[in-house]
C-alpha cells in the first residue's frame, strides 16, 4: 500500500479546492492503473498534519496559498513544526507543490522547493500556480471559486503523483 499524504492550507477556499481536486486526480490515476487498492490518499489540514504522517507516507503533495509574497502562516508553520522531525528520515520520497495566488505565486513555490531540498524530497513536476487574480483588499479576503479548467489542472498534478509512486515506488 503506497500512502500520499496531501497537507493543505486555505482561507479563502481555493488552496482548499485545488488540494482535493488533486486528491480526486489521485485516485482517478489509482484506478486507471488498476490498482485502486494499493493507494491511500490523505488530506490534512496543515494545523492538523504532523511528523508521524510525514514519516508514514511515501510521497508529498503541498498546497498552499501565496500570502504577502511568501507562504500562508499556517503552511510555514506545518514545516516549521516538522521539519526537523523528518529531516534525514523521507530524503528520495517524490512532492509537487499546487500554489493558489493573486497575483505571482512565485515566492511562495520557491519557500516550498527550498524547504524540500533540505528534506532532500524528489519534485515530479514545477509548483503549479493559480493565479485567481484577487488585487484590492475586498477580493483578496473574499471566498474564491476556482475554475474548472484550473483544478482539472490540479487533478492533473495529483494523478502524476499517484501514477508515478504506483509505477515506480
């Protein structure tokens, strides 16, 4: 049984979004190869994700949203917490990376490559970034509904996640 874990984080919805699209893609990709039963998917909530599931899973996929140029507090907070419990205990293991944005995405997807080369991860593709384009204040802090053709995109990344840990260890 592979095991990825999905950690996300979101206050306005769409990280939230993206990282269960990426969840159904997985599984979609699981049963596509056939073996639906040889994967588990988990979506935690990066508060609520911790070392033992770090150490307990075989493959990574992190999303988050870009705050003020940079990761959201609670995802920085999640690696904060169990970076130093992992270190030199998951090096190899393959993650992508799904950022949601208004504008960039781009400071964000780098804290997330860099936390990972020190957990000497594996990226199976580039950080994908939405941009919702969210600007003043009112639409930065208002709910958001990701697109369709974005979160098929997020589906996307989770699939290759899941169809390359299930073909490839």
């Amino acid at each position: 049984m592979k095991r990825l874990l999905i950690v996300w984080h979101s206050r306005t919805g769409a990280a939230r979004q993206m990282a269960e699209a990426a969840a159904r893609g997985a599984i979609a990709a699981a049963a596509l190869l056939e073996q639906p039963d040889d994967l588990t998917v988990t979506l935690r909530r990066a508060a609520d994700a911790g070392v033992d599931e770090m150490l307990g899973s075989d493959a990574f996929l992190f999303c988050a949203p870009e705050n003020l140029a940079s990761l959201s507090g609670e995802m920085k907070e999640f690696f904060d917490r169990c970076y130093y419990g992992a270190l030199d205990r998951i090096p190899g293991r393959p993650y992508a990376c799904l950022i949601s944005a208004g504008s960039d995405g781009a400071g964000a997807a780098r804290q997330v490559e860099r936390i990972c080369i020190g957990w000497r991860l594996r990226a199976v593709m580039p950080p994908l970034i939405v941009n919702l384009g969210a600007q003043t204040p009112g639409q930065i802090a208002a709910p958001k509904i990701v697109a369709a053709d974005e979160l098929a995109r997020c589906e996307e990344a989770g699939g290759l996640l899941a169809g390359l840990l299930l073909t490839t260890g």
